[in-house]
C-alpha cells in the first residue's frame, strides 16, 4: 500500500523539469520584473504589487495541479 505524500517540488523538478520550471520560475521572474518596473517607471505600487500577488498565487496552484497530475500518474503506474 502507498503512502498518500504529496511529491515533493525536487520530485516535481526530476519527472518533468520544463514544465516544473515555467510553472515556478517563470511566473515569479515576471513578478520580480513587474515589480522593478513599477519601481523604474513610477507606476503605482498597488498596480505592481496586485500583479506580482497574481503571479504568486498563480505558480501555487498551477503547481499543486502539476503535483495532483504527477501523482496520479505514479499511481497508474503501478501495478
């Protein structure tokens, strides 16, 4: 009988590391540049931030569904 862990992110980074790293990597640089473009720019903090929160939360969920479809991949897997 398995144990019901969810896989770790270095587990994530192993099985499938394009995919883990768009999906970790890519949305938070594009906060961090959105948020150093703010500060260049001028633009206004609430704008910066609330995209930069978006992102984040984004990258949270797209990877909790990446650990949801790579679990049940390994549990199709077996026998």
């Amino acid at each position: 009988m398995s144990t019901r862990r969810s896989p770790s992110l270095v587990d994530l980074f192993r099985a499938a590391p394009a995919k883990s790293s768009l999906l970790t990597i890519a949305p938070l640089a594009l906060a961090l540049g959105q948020l150093w473009n703010g500060y260049v720019n001028g633009v206004s903090p609430i704008v910066s931030v609330g995209f930069a929160v978006v992102m984040v939360a984004f990258s949270v969920v797209a990877m909790g569904h990446h650990a949801a479809e790579h679990r049940l991949r390994r549990l199709e897997a077996e026998p």
